[in-house]
C-alpha cells in the first residue's frame, strides 16, 4: 500500500479545514491480500478464495471481503490524521467487486468539523476506487485531542 504521505504524528485538530483534501492511497489488491483478509477476519466463504467457486456463483474471480474492506478504510484515515487519531464512527456503502490485479484508490476531504469538551471531530467523506468503478464510498468522524481548548 502506497500513500504519498503517511503522517507519523498525529494532525492537530486546529490544522485541519472543512475542504482539506486526505492524502490519497494506493492499494495493490493481490490474490494474497484478498485470501489473507478473509482469513485474518475468519471469512471462510470460498468467493474470497477459490476461483473455481466465484465463478460458479457468477463472480469472475474472487474478491475482497468487506472486513478487509473496512480495514483499507480505517488504514486510509490513520495514515493521513496519524497513529493517535481514533475513529470515532465509520459508515461505508459497498459498491462494484475489488478483483485481483485492479488496484483501489482511496481519496476523500474534510467534509465537517467541531468540537465539545475538549475533544476536537472531524468528519471526513471518501471513497475508494478501481477500474469498475466505486468500490466503497464512506464517512468517518475522527477524534484529534491536539489544539482543542477545553
């Protein structure tokens, strides 16, 4: 996975702006991602792993699970906000299938900001692409302590 910044502190909340843009990333979607995400997340269905099944189910190959999916989501938000960020709600809408060898892209901005009892949110609104089209669009409220006055 690729992003073109990863941040190793964590954002201040006063220095994001509604219509920040979060750093794109990159995902190479392998036949070893997809059968290793359904595994780490006890997803045993055989359309994340036998190519022979998917197909008999009128898949054309197999693809990512939506635990796996959700992963690549929250992995997106940490590398922009950084490691102490913590999503505080995340809702994503699946949309077309992320076959191997069709990688996604995740993009999104800062959509909404605000703050109560010194905990600074950020609302952020993304999507993550391939060739097919969305793959999954979503909205996360992210926590970010730094800079709030109490």
């Amino acid at each position: 996975m690729t992003s073109t910044l990863k941040h190793t502190s964590t954002l201040a909340w006063n220095d994001v702006n509604v219509g920040d843009e979060v750093t794109p990333m990159d995902v190479p979607v392998t036949t070893t991602l997809i059968v290793a995400g359904a595994i780490a997340s006890r997803d045993y269905m055989p359309v994340h792993h036998d190519r022979d099944f998917a197909n008999s189910q009128g898949s054309k190959d197999i693809f990512l699970n939506i635990l796996t999916t959700n992963g690549l989501c929250v992995r997106f938000l940490h590398d922009w906000a950084g490691p102490e960020a913590m999503v505080k709600k995340l809702s994503i809408r699946l949309g077309v299938p992320a076959y191997p060898n069709d990688a996604l892209r995740f993009e999104g901005s800062v959509t909404d900001k605000s703050s109560a009892n010194g905990e600074g949110f950020v609302e952020v609104t993304f999507r993550g692409t391939n060739s097919l089209g969305d793959h999954v669009r979503g909205t996360a409220v992210l926590s970010l302590l730094d800079g709030v006055d109490a």
